[in-house]
C-alpha cells in the first residue's frame, strides 16, 4: 500500500512533553502507517496511491 508515503508524513513528529502536548502513543509511526494503510484497504481509498 502506500506506507512509504504514509510514514513520510510522521517523519517531523517529535516527543512532546506532557504539559502542552500529546502522549508517547499518539506519535507511534508504525501504528499510524499501519492505521493508514487499513483504512485504505477497508474504505479502497488510497490517499496515497501513485
């Protein structure tokens, strides 16, 4: 699927710190690519398609 591209999207995330930004799951790459590419498959919506 389109994981290559769907992982370039998370490449900037960082590690925020509790106060001011999001927890340690939220910015899991390889749950986000995995997410990504499920959605296409289910929806056959591939956002990322060449």
């Amino acid at each position: 699927m389109g994981s290559e591209r769907a992982e370039s999207l998370f490449s900037g995330v960082t590690q925020i710190d509790e106060r001011g930004g999001v927890k340690d799951w939220a910015t899991d790459r390889e749950q986000a690519v995995r997410l990504w590419d499920l959605a296409a498959e289910l929806t056959g919506v591939n956002a990322f398609a060449a």
